[in-house]
C-alpha cells in the first residue's frame, strides 16, 4: 500500500480533485462549523484555488446565517402577538359546513317584563336577551338611539357546565339569511361588541371549531330588529 495514499494530506487533495464544488448544503453546514476538520479544509483549499462560485456561495449563506443570528435577539412583546393571533383568528373563514349546528333557545328576554303604568319611554331603547345553545349561554343586550339607523350588540359567550372554560378569541358571525354582515372577537371574558344595520332574517353564529360545533342564535323574532 502506498503510504503518501494513506496520509490525511493525500485525501484531502483527493477530496479537492473529486469535488468540482461542493452543493449548497454542503456550505450551509461550512458557514455552521458543522463540517469535519478534513472536508472543511478541503472546502478552505478549494475556496483557495479561486473557485468564484461556491465563493458566492459561501458569501451569500454567510450572510444569512448573521441575519438569522440577529432575528434570534428579538423578543416579541406578548400583547402584540397575542393582537396578531387575534386578527387572523377574527378574517379566518371557519369551516361551517362541517361544524354540528346548537341552535339556541330564549331562557330571558326584557322585553316580557311588565312596564310600570305611565312609564315613557326615553330617547334609547335598550334589551335584554339570554339564549341557551347546548352547554353554552349567548347573553345579548341591543342599544338603539331613537333616529339612529344602526344598533349595537353587546354580548358575551360563557360555558354554563364549565364556567372556567375561557372563551377568549372566538369569531362572533352576525348574518343576514345566509349573508354575512358583520363579525367580531370575543376578548378574554368571552365579551363583545358589534354596530349593524337592522335587517331581515338575523342570525348570529358562533363557530367553536375545538368542539366541532357552532352555535346559533334567531334574533328578529327577539325584536332585535
């Protein structure tokens, strides 16, 4: 056997005469130190010998690797990615079709209440709603200013069985028939508030899609519009 085929210099040149280049991987694990001590002096030799291209190469992952380094220094505030969660929580469009429907049922409604005789009216018309949907409680209350044409709901979602559920960042759908008009985020309470037009055939729904089911709520025949 030929001692100089043996020595860790020869395979080396071998390595060098083998490898027209190496491949990016190759470099990315160069640029790492993840490479073994002889094929990154190899690496080093054919860097050496003016190979313009896996010099580019070698630049190009060398500078990435520096970015990567410094975006692992940043820290994310937690309300701003609990902010970025939610906003795309609020846009997503939930998969209705094969979520289990609970229709909702009136348990209260204010509008039953006896009124005091010769009580008037004042210039808003408040109401006071509250629907069972299976496990689930909707309690809604309208505010209308007399002469405006827009009314807001204020709700809020809670689990009944389990009251400590949280029902933080559940989508709040209001539709008309089949058409959505507005939509809202519960916050951390299972709170929340929507402004909309009066029409037609109100709906609101309530997709839990953890649950595979969604709630839902008739309001026009609660005088919601």
């Amino acid at each position: 056997m030929d001692p100089e085929a043996a020595s860790p210099v020869y395979n080396v040149r071998s390595m060098i005469r083998a490898a027209a280049h190496f491949d990016r991987s190759q470099w990315a694990d160069f640029v790492r130190n993840q490479v073994p001590p002889e094929q990154r002096q190899a690496m080093l030799s054919h860097l050496q010998s003016g190979c313009s291209r896996c010099n580019n190469t070698k630049d190009l992952l060398e500078r990435f690797a520096t970015i990567c380094k410094c975006e692992t220094a940043y820290r994310i505030p937690v309300d701003v990615e609990r902010s970025v969660k939610a906003f795309f929580a609020l846009n997503r469009q939930p998969k209705v079709s094969f979520l289990q429907r609970i229709l909702g049922s009136s348990l209260y409604d204010s509008y039953d209440d006896p009124q005091p005789v010769g009580l008037r009216a004042g210039h808003q018309i408040n109401r006071h709603v509250l629907f069972q949907a299976g496990d689930y409680s909707v309690d809604l209350r309208f505010e209308h200013e007399r002469g405006s044409a827009s009314m807001v709901m204020v709700g809020q979602i809670a689990n009944r069985r389990t009251p400590e559920e949280l029902m933080a960042h559940v989508p709040v759908i209001l539709f008309s028939g089949s058409r959505e008009l507005t939509r809202s985020l519960s916050n951390s309470f299972g709170e929340f508030q929507m402004e909309y037009t009066p029409q037609a055939n109100l709906n609101l729904r309530v997709p839990l899609e953890a649950r595979g089911q969604e709630l839902e709520v008739v309001l026009n025949d609660r005088g919601a519009d």
